[in-house]
C-alpha cells in the first residue's frame, strides 16, 4: 500500500481531531468575527493549501456575503507592497508553515492592520507562532508528496470557520457527522483507472464551491499520473477553451450539489455532443460506467470534501496502474519552499 492510500484512508481521523481539537477556537472566533464585523476577507496560500482557499472563498461569499480574495504572496516577499487592510480578515493556510513568501504575507497583512488566522498542520511552524489566532489542522504527518488528509482537513476547517462565524447550525451539524464517511473510500472503478490512464489531456471541471476541488484534482492528476489537466470553471470553459475538445477528450467533472447543478450537467450534454469522454463524480451517487459516487456529505457546501476524498482513491489506483510511485513523484518534495 502506498502512503497516499494509508493518508486517504486517514482522513477521517484527521477531520475528527481537527474539528475536536478546535472546537472552542471556532467558537471564539465565530464570536469574535460577529463582533468586528471584517469587511473583506484575503487568503494567503499556495498550492493545494490554495485550493482549500478558493473553497474558503466561496463559502464566504455564498454565506455570509464578504467579498474574498486571494493576494499574492510574492506582493509582500518581493515587491514589498504595503497592504491596506483595515477591517480584514487574512487567513493564511498552509502545511509546513515554513514557505517564505507565505510568512511574508502573514506579516504583511498584519501591518497592514488586518487580523490573521492560520490554518497550519505543522503547529510548531513559524506561521502558526506569528499568526494572530490559530487552527491546527492536526491531520498528522503526511510522507506522501500528494497532500490528501491534510488538503481535507483544510477544506473542512473552513467549511467550521464559516458555519460559526454565521451561525450555520445545519452545516456544523453535517461536520459534525463527516468523520465516518472520510474512512478508506472504495476502489477505485477499473473503468474509471483505465479512462484516465488512457488520456493524454484533460479538462477538470467544478462550478461554485467544486471549482476548489476540480483544481485540486487537476493538480493531483500532474503531480501522481504526470496528466496535462486544467481546472475550469463549467461556467468559463465554453469562452475558448473548448476548441481544442475532439472526440475521446477526456472531461472530468465534479458536479455540484446546489443550485449550480443544472448550469453543469447543460454544459456537460455540450462536451458530450462534441465527442468528448465525459466522467462524473458526484456525492450521494452510485458508482457507474462514467461515473465514480462519493459519499452524501448531508449539506451541499460539504459535497466537495467527499467528493475528493473519494478522488484521491481515483487518482492512486490510476498513478499505480501508469507504474508511478503517487508517494515520490520525480520533479517535486514535500515541502516546497518558494520566496
């Protein structure tokens, strides 16, 4: 078993403690956001950690109605620009909490009069010492280059910022409830492996809150299956993008749960017309012939974080079936270190 499949399997664990070990700290924080009411709120993050990110953002903007966006690292580690940031929030997420330029940001956003919160795995990291307010992420050691338990406990520490800082009783009951699905997804199926196996490049698809997932997939398809696949956004992906599909183009797509739902499958009905090899993973489905079933998560927003999880499985079986090692891909470590 490789140790990206041991880190799959453990997810639900790691949601589990992360949730536990945090909940006075969401609670403290969802009182303190009421009380000082942040205007805007900024992420500083890269990588997968930017991914839970862009989940973040949306979260934030479906429920609470803050603008949210994400500000370059390398504003503050090599043009040294002054931020503006009064009445912010920052947030930023990150595994190591060692990066540079993510340190530079943090600090940045700080003098920049904002109120910083990190989401770091590594508590004893620099980001997490330097941060105004911490959550640890406590997925545990990760030895695999492909972040999965990690990634999903990012995912799901800003899915619990929000629900107490709105006061979402329906999502935090669903979290609470998200740790025995996060076990050892099912296999991955051999229709499936063989369909990305096959596939020399691919588009990934997600709309609203499963745009953070399509790019997290896409990532893990470069990193463990050495796969050209770009991340769009359903409602994007017509505006030029789709004049490259040709028949056997390989299209997979994280259908959302919500009210983007029916937007996606027109979208798909029109990369099917135009040949291409379309695959749907979706939560509360059944495994199927171009269809690979994840786990009801019980709240739309949540959909995102089984459907990766179940992703993960996916995308190592496929890497193993190509004849790479997902846990030390060629070109990449761990830790990556960027100023």
């Amino acid at each position: 078993m490789t140790h990206m499949a041991e880190e799959i399997a453990e997810s639900g664990a790691a949601v589990e403690r992360c949730l536990s070990q945090n909940e006075a700290v969401f609670a403290a924080l969802g009182q303190r956001l009421r009380a000082c009411e942040p205007a805007v709120v900024v992420t500083n993050a890269r990588g997968s950690s930017d991914h839970c990110a862009l989940y973040l953002k949306y979260l934030v903007e479906i429920r609470l109605g803050l603008p949210c966006a994400s500000i370059g690292p390398s504003i503050a580690s090599l043009y040294r620009a002054p931020m503006k940031l009064s009445r912010a929030l920052a947030v930023s997420i990150s595994q190591s909490g060692r990066s540079p330029d993510i340190l530079a940001g943090q600090a940045a956003a700080r003098a920049g009069g904002a109120l910083t919160l990190a989401f770091v795995n590594d508590a004893a990291s620099p980001l997490a010492a330097e941060a105004g307010a911490l959550v640890r992420l406590s997925a545990g050691a990760e030895r695999s280059v492909a972040a999965t338990k990690s990634m999903i406990a990012g995912l799901v520490a800003g899915a619990a910022l929000v629900a107490s800082w709105g006061g979402d009783e329906a999502m935090a009951t669903a979290l609470r409830r998200l740790p025995e699905k996060l076990g050892a997804p099912r296999p991955a199926p051999a229709a499936l492996v063989n369909a990305i196996a096959q596939a020399r490049q691919a588009f990934v698809l997600g709309r609203g809150s499963t745009f953070a997932i399509a790019a997290e997939a896409a990532l893990k398809l470069k990193e463990t299956c050495a796969l050209h696949a770009e991340a769009y956004s359903a409602a994007e992906v017509m505006h030029g993008p789709a004049e490259i599909v040709r028949p056997g183009f390989l299209v997979l797509a994280f259908r959302p749960s919500d009210e983007a739902a029916e937007g996606f499958d027109a979208a798909l009905g029109r990369f099917s017309a135009l040949g291409a090899r379309v695959v749907v993973v979706e939560a509360g489905a059944q495994d199927g012939e171009d269809r690979l079933g994840a786990e009801d998560a019980g709240h739309p927003l949540l959909a995102p974080i089984t459907m990766v999880h179940r992703f993960y499985g996916l995308a190592e079986a496929t890497a193993r079936a190509l004849g790479r090692d997902p846990d030390r891909p060629a070109n990449l470590r761990k830790v990556t270190e960027t100023r």
